[in-house]
C-alpha cells in the first residue's frame, strides 16, 4: 500500500515536471532568461542582492529577459543647528571618527517626523493618540504611514546623503565647484530659502550624477493591465515586469561614458533624457521634490563651513540592497574649511 503511493506520488511529480518543462519550451515568442525549475522557479538564483542578479541577467541575456519567481502560470527644519553643534565637537579631535551612515540615520529620523508632524520622534505617539479626527486612523493606517514615512524620508535620503559626501571625498575637482557655488549663493550663517537652493545647478548636477551611479531604487515594479509588445515581444497582460534602473544607467548606448563619474552630463539638460531617479509617468515619487531640497540643503550646511575626509580613502562603499541600495557603513572625520 505504501509503496503505491509513493510510486503514484513519483510518477505525479515527473508528469509535472514534464509539462513543466514542456510549456516552458514551447511557450510562444519567448524572452530569453535562466532556465527555471519547476515549483520554485529562478528564486534558488536569487542572492540577498537582486540588483547583483538583475546585473548577471543583463550581462548573459541582454537589455530584456526574464525569469520565474515560482509556477509560470502564477501571476528642512532644525537640520543646521543640531548638525553645528555636533560638529564642533567633533572636528577638535582628529582622531575622532564618525560613522556618517549612523549619524543622518538618527538626523533624518528627527527631521523627517519634524517635517511631517511638528514633533520629534519621541513624542509622534502622544500627537498621534491626542489627534482629533473624524474617522480615526486604524492600526493598519498608521503602520502604513510610519513604513511610508521611514523608507521614503529616512532609509533612503540617509544613503544618498552617505553617497554624496563619499563621491565628494573621492573627487576633490568636483567638490572645488561645489564650494565654488556655495560660496557663491551664501554666507557661512546666511538662513536657507527654496527660491535660493532651487539656484544651485552644479549641486543639482551632482545629485543626479551620483544617484545615476548609485540609484537608491535599483529596480522599479510594474504590472501591466493589458498585452504590450516590448521590442518584438509579447508581454501577457498581469505580468510583473522589473525595471532594471541600474541596467539603464550604465547603457552605453544611452550615456556618454558611462562608467565616467561627470555631473556635467547634467548640465543644460545635455543627458537628462533617462533620469529616472525618482521613478516616472503618474506614479513618480510623490516626495521627490522634498529630497531634492533636503539633499541641496545638507550641502549647503554641511560644506560652506566643513568638509568631510575619508578615514579609508581606498575603502569601498559599503552597502547592501533590499528595498533600496543602502549605505551600511561609512566612515569619515569632519573638519572645518579653511578659507
């Protein structure tokens, strides 16, 4: 008896396998990808870093492929003054290291919560709990909003603010115009205003420049509500498609040297055609504007007074993807300008 069963369950599992296989070699108008297995797809594949994946994928297959994640049928308010005092106590001691990463992580949690709801992050709770509202927040909206708030306003605008101040150690010409411009527009104690950070273009060059380089969201997710044709294939309606963002930012064939760290390239719109930092069409980052303006304002703070050094100017950026690309580690001492 159970010897029968285990040959039934035997030959139901290889019949499976071979209709598997079957629809999968005979599909119609196939993209090219690793071959998957049944069950589970291309996901034995896939490391902790699918940005890598993607990046192996592109490499092997071209500009478009794909692959099977299981059965194929399954479908700037009080930045400065807490960033002055800290500094101050730290450039004194030119042993003093500070892990940057670490640091804007507990900045930008403040601010972001400061920005949001005029509170610190301490007391989000108490304002939450004494909200009067007409419908009150269920438990799932305020997880919502708090994951919303976190992965847009902190995660993310931590790494880029880590990513800017590493290319700006790296390439000392570029953080020269940087200062230049700064110094320009602004006096070392001079209060900020959007009108006045909206007039740094060479700033704002090397914000898109790094995030070409170093794009926070590697990859961007679309399902397609109907049957597209995408460079002479058909695409099935429902099908979840990876936008490599990393893939197209080091196009040669959409770039001028690619692998050239040049903010220039974004300078008259000379490159911009395929900027796609913060996404693009009706669901580009709602808070794309609000990055922008922390970004260009915690250079101005940071380097019309200070300057960063590496403590490791050979070390590599230490990050890791999930969600996001996300600087784990970045070691520098601060030290005042000398002018």
């Amino acid at each position: 008896m159970i010897y029968d069963i285990f040959v039934s369950l035997g030959l139901g599992i290889l019949t499976y396998i071979a209709y598997f296989y079957f629809k999968y070699f005979t599909r119609s108008n196939p993209i090219p990808g690793p071959i998957p297995l049944p069950f589970i797809g291309n996901q034995f594949q896939l490391s902790e870093d699918i940005s890598l994946f993607c990046r192996e994928c592109q490499k092997n297959y071209g500009d478009i492929w794909e692959f099977y994640v299981g059965h194929p049928s399954d479908k700037t308010r009080g930045i400065g003054i807490e960033m002055e005092g800290y500094w101050k106590k730290l450039y004194g001691d030119e042993h003093n290291e500070l892990d940057l990463s670490e640091w804007l992580s507990r900045l930008y949690t403040d601010n972001i919560f400061h920005i949001t709801a005029n509170k610190k992050v301490y007391a989000i709770m108490e304002r939450i709990s004494n909200e009067t509202l007409t419908e009150p927040l269920t438990d799932e909206a305020i997880i919502g909003n708090f994951m919303e708030t976190t992965a847009g306003g902190i995660d993310s605008i931590t790494s880029s603010t880590c990513f800017i101040s590493y290319f700006m150690a790296k390439y000392p010409e570029v953080k020269k115009r940087v200062f230049e411009e700064i110094d320009s527009k602004f006096t070392r104690d001079q209060k900020l205003t959007c009108e006045e950070l909206n007039q740094l273009p060479y700033c704002d060059a090397v914000i898109r420049e790094i995030s070409r380089m170093h794009p926070i969201a590697e990859l961007n997710y679309r399902v397609n509500a109907q049957e597209e044709i995408l460079n002479g294939y058909v695409i099935p309606a429902e099908t979840q498609i990876y936008i490599h963002q990393y893939g197209i930012n080091m196009h040669k064939a959409h770039w001028t040297n690619p692998e050239e760290f040049n903010p220039d390239r974004f300078l008259n719109n000379r490159e911009n055609s395929l900027n796609l930092t913060f996404g693009g069409g009706i669901r580009m980052c709602p808070g794309r504007n609000l990055a922008m303006m922390e970004l260009k304002a915690y250079m101005v703070l940071m380097y019309r007074k200070y300057d960063f050094e590496l403590v490791d100017k050979n070390a590599p950026l230490k990050t890791h993807y999930s969600i996001i690309r996300a600087c784990d580690e970045l070691k520098v001492r601060v030290k005042p300008r000398v002018f």
